[in-house]
C-alpha cells in the first residue's frame, strides 16, 4: 500500500522546495499560472501555480523570471511573454 510505504518530507526538504536566492524578489504565481507585474499579466503556466518566483530586473521593462535556482526565461512587459531559455536538460550536441 502506498501509505506504508510513504514518509512526509521534512521541514528541511519542505523549505527546500520553496527557497529562493535571497538575491530575487519573491512573486507568487496565480492559481491559473499567470503573475501580474506592472498591472499587466503574464501567462506562465499552471505548473508553477501558487509557487514563488524570483523576478529581477535586468534592464529597463526586461525581467528575469526564476523558480528556485533555475532561470526560467525573460519577460518583456510590451509583449507580455515569457521568453525561455535553453533547455538545461535537453541533448547536448
């Protein structure tokens, strides 16, 4: 069964999760995956629904968007789109 075999996480793994560089401001993600930044909003995705985000400030209208360590992409407000990067763990040719 499942539950014998299941252990909760400890606060430690638990934090983990949720921790961002102190370096990044914290934004949460709305439960339909959009963030709002500047009264205007953005579609990320679902999955990261409820998650905190690291938004920093690049250059002038351009944000660069974070979960946990991982740099996700850039938002430029005028086109309000989340543009990504490379994928860290696609193929390597």
């Amino acid at each position: 069964m499942p539950a014998e075999v299941y252990t909760p996480a400890s606060a430690a793994m638990a934090a983990a999760r949720t921790c961002l560089s102190v370096s990044r401001p914290r934004h949460s993600c709305h439960n339909c995956g959009r963030i709002c930044l500047h009264r205007k909003k953005i579609n990320l995705s679902t999955v990261f629904a409820g998650q905190a985000l690291g938004i920093k400030e690049v250059e002038e209208g351009i944000w660069l968007v974070s979960f946990m360590e991982l740099d996700l992409g850039y938002i430029d407000l005028e086109e309000k789109t989340l543009q990504p990067l490379d994928n860290p763990f696609g193929p390597k040719v």
